[in-house]
C-alpha cells in the first residue's frame, strides 16, 4: 500500500494514520491604561487563597510561590498594562525589546517593529546589550540633546530566565524614569505582569507593559487541551475505497488495534478518512523505547524509520505488531549516519522498483555551533528496495 502521511514522535501503525491532517501614539502619558478591577468566578471563589501583600518576593523561587495565588488589584502599584505601539512614547522612557530564542531573527510581531526602527539590534549578540543614540533637536529659540536608549534581552523563554534578566534590568535603571517593556509570547499576560510587578514593586522605575490588546482576566482563560481525537486521511494509489478500506481493517485486526478506532469514511475526494481514539492506552497498544526523527513507507506498506539512540535504520510490516522483536534492522553504522534528517522512497531509476533515500548530519554538532569542516558533517545514502 502506498500512502502520504506525516511522521510524529510516535510511530506505529495508528500513529502513522492519526497523523494526518484534514488556528500612532505620541506619549506614555497619553495611552489608554487599562485596570481590570473585576474578580472572576473563580477568583471570587478562592478568596482565602488571594494575596492582599506582595511583601518580600527577591527571588525567583519566591516569586513563583506567590503567583501561583490570586494577586487583589491593589497590589499592582507599578506595570500599567498599555494597548498601543510601544515605539510610539517619549525618547526620555527606555524602551526593552524581548527576544526569545524562537525569535532571534526577530522578523514576526513586536520584535520585527523594533527592528525595522533599529536594525543596528542585529549586532547585538549577548544576552544583554543597549543601543544609545543621542540627537539634537535645534530649533530658533532652542539646542537641546537627548538620549535614546534601546535594549535588547534574548531569553531562553523559560520563566526563571526571564525573571532574573528582567531583575538584572532593574538593577540597570535605578536611575530611569520609566521603562517600556511589551508582552511575551512565552508567558500569560496576567502572570507576565505579576512577574514585573514583583520585580520592580517599590523602586522609582515606572514600568509599562505594551500589548495588543486589552487586559481582561476573566476571559484569560487556560488553553484549549485540544480535541478528544486525531483524524488521518489515508491515500492508497491505484486502489479503490472499498479496497482501501478492506486493507486497512485488515492491518488494524492484525495488530488488535480496531478498539482505537472511532470510525472510518470517505473523502470527496475518495480518500479514507479514519478517526481514532487520542487516549495512547487505547489507541498505542505497543510503542518502541525510543524516538525515530522521520519516517518513509513503501508500495507495499512497510514502514521505515530510524532509532536515534542506537543509531539503526529499521523496517516493520504493519501486518505484525508493533513490537522491537518485529524491527528488521537494515542498517547501523553509528559513524556515518549519526543523526538522520530525511527520509524519502523514490521509484529506482524510473520504475517499478523503488529506491529509499537518506539524509544524515552531524546534527550534534550544528546545535552547538562546532561543524568542523575537516571532516564529513553531511551524506546521502540510497539503496535499493
């Protein structure tokens, strides 16, 4: 059987099928601050539980204790939560741009605004760097110099990372007025502001967290766990869905997997359109005891992936079950294929045998910035099936 699909974490035979896819302001001054002073339901519910003092929260640790509590709005005596463009305020305020490690190419949301303003924040490469920038405004009747400051914080997007470089902030702008700091991605707003508060509560810093939108408690609410199913859309060239479809249900009876199985339709397009069950016990009677990067499947429904601790290339027939004693191991030389990255099955030399391509890296290497280039970092493997 030949098929699409897209490869996971992991990889038996319902795990294959699930996984197919079928969500211009002048000042600080003038903004608009929005203060939620309503509790919700369930805040109201946990009255007992509510913080009324920050008191002493000088470390991380601490910090994390108490935000686990609901915080009274009169706690909040420092951010200001502001809708607007953070760009967009008075020279005199330094302004903080976030950059977490998924953003260090800061080409997306707030991040890319300050960019495009500052390209010279590329050069930036430490944890912690500032931009200043002085001008003169002249006028008729007046000469005066003022300073621009930019900083740029790159983060692990970890809380604990986030706290103790926005302490180390802190300790850099005891003499500033204010600070414009904006929203991140990595946290909830409500618990980002809690952290900025915790940090600068008391100090003659004013902070400012810019956001997009409104702040409103009662409607932050946890994400979404996600749907109670997976649906997999399953192609079977050459074949009819009725054929198709006696296929699969003899796969899934084969591996004692029909239980996992929610229901089975077709397309519009003729396709099969399979829902399973998301609980793993019901749905992954067996798994392997490690990971597979990728996955390839042949014209008669063999699955191909590689185990990344013991570094093998491995085959399994659908038809046996999921099991290591059923992995025929077809190669493994930890020397040259390291870390594979790609996996493709290509007809061999135009037909009708097929060929399985490999891709491999030193990839242990390039996530530490160490590809030495007096040896072979990079190779292609291919054989035929």
């Amino acid at each position: 059987m030949r098929a699409q699909l897209t490869s996971m974490e992991e990889k038996n035979l319902i795990e294959w099928l699930e996984n197919q896819n079928e969500e211009p302001i002048s000042s600080v001054k003038e903004q608009n601050i929005t203060k939620d002073n309503q509790k919700c339901p369930s805040c109201q519910r946990k009255v007992a539980q509510a913080l009324t003092e920050l008191g002493e929260c000088d470390n991380f640790a601490t910090w994390t204790e108490k935000s686990e509590k609901t915080w009274e709005e009169n706690i909040f005596t420092n951010p200001e939560i502001v809708v607007g463009n953070p760009l967009a305020t008075k020279d005199e305020i330094v302004k903080v741009v976030l950059v977490g490690k998924s953003e260090a190419n800061m080409d997306r949301g707030v991040q890319k605004i300050y960019r495009d303003r500052y390209p010279e924040l590329e050069h930036i490469k430490e944890d912690f760097g500032m931009l200043e920038q002085d001008f003169r405004i002249r006028t008729k009747t007046t000469n005066t110099t003022k300073t621009r400051k930019i900083i740029k914080i790159t983060h692990n997007e970890t809380e604990e990372d986030l706290y103790n470089k926005i302490s180390d902030l802190k300790t850099e702008l005891v003499t500033e007025e204010g600070v414009i700091l904006h929203k991140v991605e990595c946290m909830q707003q409500t618990r980002f502001r809690k952290m900025v508060e915790a940090i600068f509560h008391g100090t003659s810093t004013a902070a400012y967290i810019y956001t997009n939108k409104k702040l409103d408690t009662a409607s932050e609410k946890p994400r979404r766990q996600g749907r109670d199913s997976y649906a997999s859309v399953v192609e079977n060239a050459g074949k009819t869905f009725s054929e198709s479809l006696t296929e699969i249900k003899a796969i899934l009876k084969t591996n004692n997997a029909e239980k996992g199985i929610r229901g089975i339709r077709s397309t519009r397009e003729g396709k099969l359109l399979i829902t399973t069950e998301k609980d793993k016990q019901t749905t992954y009677t067996h798994t392997r005891q490690q990971q597979a990067s990728i996955e390839a499947i042949d014209k008669n429904g063999n699955v191909y992936f590689p185990l990344l601790i013991t570094v093998e290339l491995a085959k399994w027939d659908p038809r046996e079950n999921y099991e290591v004693e059923n992995f025929e191991i077809i190669a493994n030389d930890k020397q040259t294929m390291q870390f594979p990255t790609a996996l493709k099955i290509r007809l061999y030399r135009g037909g009708p045998s097929e060929a399985l391509w490999m891709f491999a890296t030193a990839e242990q290497r390039y996530e530490v910035n160490k590809l030495n280039g007096t040896v072979t970092n990079f190779r292609l493997f291919v054989t035929k099936l």
